[in-house]
C-alpha cells in the first residue's frame, strides 16, 4: 500500500512539474534537412513564413526553435547548428510580435 502511494506522489509531481516546464512554451518549430516544420503550440502564419524565410536564406539545416514567454514577452531557445547572426535576426522578427499575437496564431 505505502509503495502504490509512493509511487502515485512521484506520478503527480512529475505530472506537475512537466506541466509548469511546458506553461511558458508558445510554439516549437523544427528544421530538418532545411525544411521548417511547426511542431508544437501556437504560432501567426506570418510569423511562421519569416522564420522560414530566414532559415532558407541562411542555409540553417538542422534546428530547432522554442518560443517561450520570459517576464511577459516572447523569447526565443534555440538547439542546433545556427550562427549568432541567424539567432539575432529571429529574434528581431519575433520581438515585432507580442505574446497575445502569438498565442492567437494558429495552432498545431
């Protein structure tokens, strides 16, 4: 009994935790072989065709973008094989829109 209640606690607080880790997500998008891909959230078309744009200009192959919200504003992590340069510019596009824009983008 005391093991099923063990357990049962760890299930809900890992529940937990996963949930408050994805709260501040509003979209993921992948890059594979230079093709974007919208994978997760919510994100405005247009936002989702400059990200796309920008990726195929600067030759990104293999990606991937998170647009969390950080102190009420929209920011961006990135993972993958992406130039400084490349990071700023998404940045700049995704500051041109605010979180309540972002989360009435379509969703996946």
């Amino acid at each position: 009994m005391r093991t099923l209640l063990l357990l049962l606690l760890i299930l809900t607080i890992v529940f937990w935790w996963w949930g408050l880790k994805r709260s501040n997500q509003l979209f993921v998008v992948k890059i594979r072989e230079g093709r974007v891909a919208f994978s997760r959230g919510r994100i405005p078309a247009e936002l989702l065709a400059d990200i796309a744009d920008i990726v195929a200009r600067a030759g990104v192959t293999r990606a991937e973008i998170r647009g969390v919200v950080s102190d009420g504003a929209p920011r961006l992590l990135f993972q993958g094989e992406m130039s400084p340069g490349v990071q700023q510019q998404l940045r700049n596009v995704v500051g041109t829109f605010s979180t309540t824009q972002i989360r009435q983008g379509k969703q996946r």
